[in-house]
C-alpha cells in the first residue's frame, strides 16, 4: 500500500512539473476501481462513462490550479470526488422532470412514497454504518442486547433466556444503550434522518 501512496504522489509531482504523462499512467493505473464504482452505482454504462471523464476533468483542474494536497492519498481522493459527481449526479436526475406529462399530469402516479431515492439509499447507508461503529464503543452488555433486538430481530423475552437475565435487566439494558448511542451520535456528530 505503501508503494501505490509514493508512486502516486511522484506521479502527481510529476504531472505538476508538466509531465502530461504521468496523469495517463495514475488514470490507467486507478480507472479499473473508479469506473467500476461509479457503474455500480448508476448502473448505466454511457451515465458512468459520462461521470468517469468528468471525475478526472475535475481531479486535473484541481491538481492544475495547485490545489491538490491529499499527501499521496490520490485513489482515496479521486474515489471522493467519483462519489461526489455521482451524488450530485442523482439530485440533478431529480430535479429536471424525465416524464413528459400532459395538463393532467400528477408525478405521484409516478413516484411511489415506498420507492426511496438512490442517492437517499446511499446517505441512509453511510448513517448506518457509522451508527454502527459508535454502537461498538458501547458497554458490553449493552450492545449485546442492542445488537439483538434490531440486527437479529430477537423479542425481549428470547433476549433474557440468551442472556440469562431478567426481561427487566434486559429492557434496561436496552434503555441504557440507546440513551447512551444518543450520547455518541451527538458527540460524533452523525446527522440522522427522519
């Protein structure tokens, strides 16, 4: 891993002394992971392609206008920059109306209320996982019994028979580990959604 950060960043040097080169052997080198995330994401080949070019139109204008400071993190970067566009991406695909309606036209015999976003999808999916990561710093017990109830679906009842403890102990518990991810989450600064 090493050796990627220190040959990106000479590669990055390199193309700022005015070696043109040396950005077509870091896109060569990065294009494998970038487009396919991005493909992934949009699951559209001509929309990634698009997305792909504009990730490193941007990562050049940056480097070009001396803004580049990323230390030899250059994939990181560019993934966030990908990751950025393809957010920015779905807000436009939301904002500018793809059905052609007449005067009768109504978008809510289009858009279902269950049928979420993709870019709601993939903020809601980063809110998890770092929840997820703050619920690890709780006490034992605690996310023991957290764990239980919302990852494995278990009632209170089976949660006291698993953990040999009163459903009393266990609901408490349970009191404590969300009163106390609470805590996290605003120490951490995780913005939830409603």
């Amino acid at each position: 891993m090493m050796v990627t950060n220190d040959e990106d960043r000479l590669l990055v040097s390199r193309y700022i002394a005015g070696d043109e080169s040396a950005f077509e052997r870091l896109l060569l080198k990065h294009k494998d992971k970038v487009y396919g995330y991005i493909r992934m994401m949009v699951k559209d080949g001509q929309l990634a392609e698009d997305i792909f070019q504009d990730v490193f139109m941007k990562a050049i204008g940056t480097i070009k206008r001396g803004q580049y400071n990323e230390e030899g993190k250059f994939l990181p970067w560019i993934m966030r920059i990908a990751h950025n566009l393809v957010i920015d991406t779905f807000r436009k695909s939301k904002r500018i109306p793809t059905v052609d309606g007449g005067p009768d036209f109504d978008i809510f015999d289009i858009v279902k209320s269950e049928d979420q976003r993709v870019d709601q999808k993939i903020v809601e999916e980063q809110i998890h996982q770092d929840v997820r990561k703050l619920i690890e710093h709780l006490p034992e017990e605690q996310k023991q019994v957290l764990k239980m109830r919302h990852y494995e679906g278990l009632s209170f009842k089976e949660i006291s028979e698993q953990t040999q403890v009163s459903i009393n102990t266990a609901l408490g518990r349970m009191r404590y580990a969300l009163i106390n991810l609470r805590k996290l989450i605003k120490e951490h600064e995780v913005i939830l959604t409603q």
